[in-house]
C-alpha cells in the first residue's frame, strides 16, 4: 500500500508512504534484538517513508 505522495518541486523529489511487506518470520524471535532487527528492516510491513528523482518534464 503506497499513499501520502508529496512532491518537492525545487529537488524533484518525489516522497510517499508505504507498508511494503516481504517478511515471513520463520525464525522463533529469542531476544529483543533480534526483535528490534526484523522491526527495523525494510519491507518489514510497518510504514516507511521512501523518495526518488522524479522528473515531470523529462
């Protein structure tokens, strides 16, 4: 789920919000750090904040 665009038009930068998710925890989580590790991880399903160069006029 991609939402919340914003558009900076002085770096043509392109932000957005997204809940991108790719983890299947299969491993049994034996402490917090490796609790704190699967939470801190891209696409771990908690939102995230992403940009890119995006050029309209290209």
């Amino acid at each position: 789920m991609d939402y919340c665009p914003f558009y900076d038009f002085n770096s043509s930068t392109l932000y957005f919000t997204s809940r991108r998710s790719s983890q299947v925890i299969e491993t049994k989580i034996e402490n917090i750090e490796d609790l704190i590790n699967i939470l801190n991880s891209y696409e771990n399903g908690l939102n995230k904040i992403y940009k890119i160069k995006f050029n309209p006029n290209d």
